[in-house]
C-alpha cells in the first residue's frame, strides 16, 4: 500500500532505508544533511531498529564498515568535510567488498568551504576518493521522489555487486519539501551473506585462501595471490559497468542541442527544455542517474548524430570531463557552472531562465 506524505529530501533518505529494510544507522551531524541524522535519531529506535551518533565521521565509517562486515544492511550519511574524513575506511570497505550505503550531501568547498547547496564532490565520488583505485556506484537524484526510490536502488545494487554504493545529492535536493509516495520497490532477490562475519569459526583462514587486512579486521578472499585479487575486481568493476547504467531522457529524440545535468541542475535544466520547445528550439535532456558508471555510450551515440552539448553543473565544471571523454571531439561541448550563473538574484541556483538564455545563445 502506498502513503503519500510531504517532506523534504534529506528525510526522505531516511524512508527509502526504511523500505528497503535498512536495520542500522552510524552518522555524525553536518550541514546541510542534519535533517537525515535527525530522521534516523527519531524514527529508528522506536521501530528497533540501531541508530548511533558517531563521535566523529572517521567513527562513521568504521561502524558502517563494522555492520557491513556483520551482515546487516547499513548506512551513514555525510557531507563534503566528513566525506574527506570517510576516505581511508571507505577503501577499506571496498577492498573487503562489502555491501553497505552513504548518503552524501555535497556542500561548497574546498576545504570547510560553505554551507551552501554545491555539486563539487562529483570526482571524489566518481573515482574512489580513498587509495587503492576501487570504484564504488554513485547514483544522483533530482527530487525527493527519487531520493527514497534511488535509496532502495543503492541497497540492492550494494547487495547485488558486494559494493558500498553512493547516493550523492544536493542542498537544494535535501532540502526542497515534496509530496512523497513511500512504497518499498522489489528489485528481485538477492544473494544470501555467506560471507559475513558471524563467528570465529567459519572464517578460519583456509591453504590457498588470501587475507586481507581491513583496519585489522582480516576479511578472507578466494583469491590465492593479489593479482589474482586486483584482477577479480577489475572484471567486477567492468561487469557493473556493462550492467547498471542508467540515465533519464527528455526530449531528446530530434533534440539539436542536448543539455547533460545531474541532481537540481537536471531539473532546472528539463524546465529549460520546455521553454526552447515553446520557441521551436529542438532541445533535450539527458539526465545521469547512475554518475559511476557513466553513460558514456548514449552521448558518443548522440555525438555521432551531430548533436551540440550544454553540461550544466553547479560546481566548477567536473562532469564536462566525463561528457569531453565520452565524445570524443567529435561534437561541440559548452559548459554552464557556478562562474556563469547570475547572482544575486537567483539566490546563486542556476535556474531554468540562465539555462534558456545560454540554449538561446547556442542555438
């Protein structure tokens, strides 16, 4: 049965783990994703479910780690300073392959930066922002709606793949209050944890077997040599690849000019999409929900057609390099980032009217 409620973002990160039968939550309070913290600090307890405030994000993640290693579906959730202090446990987690979420709220930066709404954490989540070149799914919503389905989305995937998955969100995203309808999706089984830590004894390390130290947690691998170990994730990293793209399009079609955006910026970028179309300009939208692994393959497809690009991104300008590589000069790119918008009248967003003007320019 579904219910229909009204909430913003950040919250609704806490009923999508809930759906997806989320049975514990590790985080520390940071701006601008409190309203999470504060979801899971309210509603798990009483549902017995575990819920502990960290003394820290490095305390975060190590809980996360702890969870995972246990079994259980777990999660934490951050933004951009506390993501930093993630990075040691979260290569730690994805050397182990464990399944687990994060949900991160990306916030201006460097640095402590500010507190304002950004989409600068878009390389450190793409590529591994720990050592060891792992690689962890990242999926991008743009609403509400798709923050708790896309919730759900990451504990299967994490589950499917023996992955930590990332739900990399905004400000304006978390914080955008919404109509809801909560409802669990069945993404289809899962395998079973054979693998998890529950007793001393059925870890016994075996002849042959490699073991791996995660902070000095020993997690046993099949893999008899650590080549043998790296190769495995690199044919594991290739297969999600091939498998769990994912993307929305938008009159896209016969569209001569093609904008690529992800979270809030999709948004504003769809309703610029219908203001060209009322003009008669043939413009679509791509939207990334999956940011690793990239939807390379439909863009060099578009390129081939001859179609223009506009990469609209608020930050200052990281998933053009994505866009860039996947066309491989074969077509124009143009880019609108936070050097572009209009201040201060569109309280420093990049809204659909700035988007239309530069479509109108281009086209």
């Amino acid at each position: 049965m579904v219910e229909r409620m009204f909430v913003e973002g950040n919250e609704a990160v806490g009923w999508g783990a809930l759906a997806a039968d989320c049975e514990g939550f590790f985080g520390y309070p940071i701006t601008p994703q409190n309203e999470t913290t504060n979801w899971f600090a309210r509603e798990f307890p009483k549902r017995g479910r575990v819920f502990v405030q960290t003394e820290s994000e490095t305390g975060s993640i190590n809980m996360l780690m702890g969870g995972a290693i246990a079994g259980a579906r777990v999660m934490t959730s951050t933004s951009s300073p506390g993501w930093s202090l993630m990075q040691e446990g979260m290569s730690h987690i994805a050397a182990a392959e464990l399944p687990c979420v994060i949900a991160l709220v990306s916030r201006g930066g460097p640095g402590g930066g500010t507190t304002r709404h950004s989409q600068m954490d878009y390389m450190s989540t793409t590529r591994g922002g720990g050592h060891g070149g792992y690689r962890t799914i990242v999926l991008a919503p743009s609403s509400v709606q798709e923050t708790h389905d896309l919730v759900q989305l990451a504990f299967y995937l994490a589950d499917i793949h023996r992955t930590p998955v990332i739900l990399l969100s905004d400000g304006i995203v978390g914080q955008t209050e919404e109509s809801l309808d909560v409802e669990t999706i069945d993404f289809g089984p899962v395998p079973d944890k054979e693998w998890a830590f529950i007793g001393r004894e059925k870890h016994m390390n075996k002849t042959g077997s490699l073991v791996i130290s995660t902070g000095g947690i020993p997690i046993i691998t099949p893999y008899p040599t650590y080549v043998s170990y790296i190769q495995h994730l690199k044919e594991k990293y290739q297969y999600i690849t091939d498998t769990e793209v994912r993307y929305e399009m938008y009159e896209a079609e016969d569209a001569q000019l093609l904008t690529i955006a992800f979270g809030y910026c999709a948004r504003s970028c769809k309703e610029a999409v219908n203001m060209a179309r009322a003009k008669g300009l043939k413009v679509g939208l791509l939207q990334p929900i999956t940011l690793w692994p990239f939807p390379s393959q439909i863009i060099k497809e578009k390129a081939s057609q001859g179609c223009k690009f506009l990469v609209v991104e608020d930050n200052q300008g990281l998933m053009v390099e994505d866009v860039k590589i996947a066309v491989e000069g074969r077509a124009e790119i143009n880019l609108l980032d936070i050097s572009g918008r209009h201040l201060p009248t569109d309280g420093g967003m990049i809204m659909p009217g700035r988007v239309f003007e530069e479509v109108n320019k281009l086209l």
